[in-house]
C-alpha cells in the first residue's frame, strides 16, 4: 500500500509540476516580444518604420475596398495599418510567435474583424485573391516570388520595402519603397478585321508592329494592368486587355478590337 500511495503521489506531483510548466508557456507566449534582428526561416526580422508602412499603403492607394496580404508579416503592423484604413487584411507568417503576437496587437488595435494572419510558408501560400500585396523580403526571394506575383491578376499592386525584383522595373519608386502593377499578357499575334498586331512584351513595357492594309509599323508602348496605351504610325491606341480581347479607341476617333 505504501507503495501504491507513493507511486500516485509522484503521478499527482507530475501532473501539477506539467500544469505549472504549461501555465509557464502561456504566460511567456503572451509576453513575448518580437526583437528586431531575430532570425526568421528566409529572412531576418526588422521591423517596417511606420511612416514607411504609411508611405508603402498610400503608394497601393489602399482603401476599403481593397484585400492586402502581407507576405513576411512579422509583428503585423502593415496588415494592422491596412485594417485601420477600412482595408480586408491577411499577414502570412512563419514564425508562430510572431503570429500570436499581431493576432494579439489586432485585438488591442480594434481591427481583429478585417486583420487575420495566418501561420505558413510565404513559397506555399495562394495569395491570388489580393488587390494589393506588400512584403519587405530580401532581393533573391523576391525574385523567387516573381514568377507567382507576374500571374496575379492584372492590376494587382505590388509594394515592396527597400527591394526591388531585378529586370522587372518599379512603375513608382518613393522613400526606398517600389511599387509594380501587374500588367496583363498581351505578347503575341492579336488579329483584327485588316491586319494584325504583333507585340513583344517586357513585363510592363511592350514594342512591336501592328500590320493594317499590308503596311508595317513600329508601335510601342505601356500596359497599365489591364489597360493599354501604344503608338504606331504617329496614331495613338488606348484599350482594356480582357483576356483575349483587346478593345479600345485612337487618337483618330476611331475604335479598334483585336483578339488573339
């Protein structure tokens, strides 16, 4: 019997020394504040200054109508800036602290309704849904991202802190904050009732020669999103880029469409 009440007694003592250790974690967990310059699986943390948070949003013209998501959130505090503006908001993070932390800094903000985070990998994560997506990651994983931000959907704005995506060029460059638009894909042979239109595109800049009545000519121009904006033959073409149409107006008063 001794025996028996000394092995349930060792068990009870367990049990509460456990109770008290996971108690321990919780309260630590609430405490925990993030340190600028703490390792992250791609990057290390540093915190976005919050005039260029307010610079970055400006940039995207965030409004309440728009959905940005965060990629690399840290402490949660562009997707917070976001919610504050009317904004649906998402941060996706990897480290779980730090998500636990903006989670908490969300409620005590007033803005848990529109700002969520979410703890996952950046590389694995669908962010097509987004009007607008920030980041403030490193050059090469921007450029590992550049393939899955060039598929979003046309008009999309980009805005990155400090880091640019190599060949791809800022349409806005402000206070070491970049901004891009994902411009639509138009590159290829678009036909049209006399004639046709070749364009050879570069991310958002796009040269080429439209052919109308067996005559060639150089164009060159912009995509803006979805719009479009190129001159040829001293005539100039504006147009929407809606899959595969093109339909638009040119400085002669006339209208054009062209599909591919």
């Amino acid at each position: 019997m001794k025996r028996f009440y000394f092995v349930r007694g060792l068990t009870v003592a367990l049990c509460l020394l456990l109770v008290a250790m996971g108690g321990h974690v919780q309260e630590s967990k609430a405490n925990y504040a993030p340190k600028s310059g703490q390792r992250g699986k791609d990057v290390i943390w540093s915190p976005t200054p919050q005039e260029r948070v307010d610079t970055m949003l400006n940039m995207a013209n965030v409004t309440s109508a728009d959905y940005v998501i965060d990629l690399g959130s840290g402490d949660g505090r562009i997707v917070i800036a976001a919610a504050k503006r009317g904004a649906t908001a998402l941060g996706i993070e990897y480290n779980p602290d730090l998500v636990e932390f903006a989670r908490r800094a969300a409620i005590e903000e007033g803005v848990a309704e529109r700002a969520a985070f979410e703890k996952a990998d950046i590389f694995e994560s669908d962010f097509s849904q987004a009007t607008v997506v920030t980041m403030y990651l490193l050059p090469h994983i921007n450029l590992r991202l550049r393939p899955k931000i060039l598929d979003l959907k046309p008009g999309t704005r980009i805005v990155s802190n400090s880091f640019n995506m190599a060949d791809w060029k800022p349409d806005k460059t402000t206070a070491r904050a970049h901004l891009w638009i994902v411009p639509a894909k138009v590159d290829g042979v678009w036909k049209f009732d006399d004639g046709q239109i070749r364009f050879t595109q570069k991310f958002q800049d796009i040269n080429g020669t439209l052919t109308t009545m067996g005559k060639d000519m150089k164009l060159s121009g912009k995509l803006d999103g979805d719009k479009i904006n190129f001159t040829a033959g001293g005539r100039e073409y504006t147009g929407t880029v809606s899959g595969n149409m093109i339909s638009g107006t040119h400085d002669g008063g006339g209208s054009w469409k062209a599909a591919c």
